[in-house]
C-alpha cells in the first residue's frame, strides 16, 4: 500500500508538472466568455478526448487527465462550463452552479457542445472523439450521450447518474462506461437500476464497473475519499476504453 501510495505521489507530481504546457483557450456562449485549456500537442490530427470537469469547475484532476492522455497520444480539451466570473467558490456554491445546469439539461448539453467545437479547431479528429468527465462532468458525459452530441464514446467518472424520469428513454448510439464507486452515498440503488434500464431501453453498448471499498470521489488525490488501488484500476479502465473507440 505504501509503494502505491508513493507511487501514485510521484505520478501526481509528475502530471502536475506537465499540465503546466496546457494552454488558455477563451470561446463564446453568446455574451458569456468560457476559458478552456488544451494540450500542447493542439494542431495535430490526433484522437480527441473532451474532459468535463468536477462542480467547482476546472481543477487540477482535470489538468492532470489531461496531461496523461496527452502522452498517450489523444489531444485533450478541458471544458469551462461555467463561463468566466462565475466559478464556485465553495461547495454551497458548486452546489447551485451544478444542480442549475443538471435541471436545464439542453444548457449543459450546448456547453458541452461548444467544447466540442474548441477540441475539433484544435486538431482532433472529428470521428475520433470522446468525452470523460468527473462528478458532475461524469453528468456531462451522460447527457452527451443522451444529447446524441457528435462523439464516440463516454466515460462517467464518479458522476452523479440519476435522470428526471420525466425524461423519456431514448435511443443511445454513443458507448458508455461508468466508473461508479461501491460506496458513493450520492447514487441510489434506484438511480443505478434507471440507469440501466435507460441504456438498455436506448439499445447502447454500456458498461457499469464498481470498485469496491471507494467513496464518491475516489479518483481524486486531493480528497479524503481518494483511493489510489482503485485509482490506477479506474484510469486503466478508461484508457483501455478510449483505446478500444478511438484508436
């Protein structure tokens, strides 16, 4: 466990360092400025992967899986969902910045999409892209499916999973994978079971992994929750996915 521990430290370190080559992107929704960031590799012709950031906006998990599938050869675009002035300053106010955007699903949908766009200038390959996101970016990463947005596949990273079931199920082309920690208090067992029954009445390619003994934001270095075993399973699973989607 130690070894992990130093291990995951020094890989941490290692990332945070080369997250620093990520560049400013400033795009629009209408009148509202959004500050984006991509990797360094922007321009090429490479696979795309859109990550949706956590409730307080883009932060340094984000920054870190962006510097991670750099190297692994996709570039990545970090998308500001919130739009500049109005990143949460404390949990209170993520709360209510993410709860208005998982109510008006079609603005967060359009978010996303503008990302979308921001990811395509900068050089990924249009039938090459895909969308990861963390907590409420794993949200993200469900309506993109949902929006039938323009991309491959989706990963839902300890993303809060439930839908209004008012919301009719509807037909889902794009893959899915979902991360879900075991032990996340903010999924229900109804949540998981609608979920399923909406992938499988949307006819998708889904697939649900559990890790075990993981509170809701495991996969974060920064947080209590953080549980580095189920970590690297986790990040290993989603680059296996993207792989299988994009390459």
């Amino acid at each position: 466990m130690i070894r992990s521990i130093l291990l995951s430290t020094f890989l941490l370190a290692s990332a945070t360092a080369f997250s620093q080559n990520l560049k400013k992107v400033s795009y629009q929704d209408g009148s509202q400025k959004l500050n984006g960031l991509v990797t360094s590799n922007a321009g090429k012709k490479l696979p795309g992967v859109l990550i949706l950031p956590a409730w307080k906006g883009i932060d340094d998990e984000a920054k870190t899986a962006a510097a991670d599938l750099e190297k692994e050869g996709y570039v990545a675009f970090i998308a500001d969902i919130y739009g500049e002035g109005n990143i949460p300053a404390d949990n209170a106010a993520a709360g209510k910045a993410s709860g208005f955007y998982k109510q008006n699903f079609a603005a967060y949908q359009k978010r996303i999409s503008l990302a979308l766009e921001q990811l395509k200038k900068n050089g990924a390959i249009p039938e090459k892209i895909a969308v990861i996101g963390y907590c409420f970016g794993g949200t993200g990463a469900l309506e993109s499916a949902r929006g039938k947005l323009p991309v491959v596949g989706v990963v839902s990273i300890h993303g809060s999973i439930g839908k209004d079931q008012a919301r009719p199920n509807e037909a889902i082309s794009t893959k899915i994978l979902v991360e879900n920690p075991a032990d996340d208090k903010g999924v229900t067992p109804e949540d998981y079971n609608n979920l399923v029954k909406e992938m499988n009445d949307g006819k998708a390619d889904w697939q649900i992994i559990t890790y075990a003994n993981s509170k809701h934001t495991f996969t974060d270095p920064k947080s209590a929750d953080y549980n580095p075993v189920m970590a690297k399973r986790a990040w290993d699973h989603t680059l296996i996915f993207l792989k299988e989607i994009l390459k």
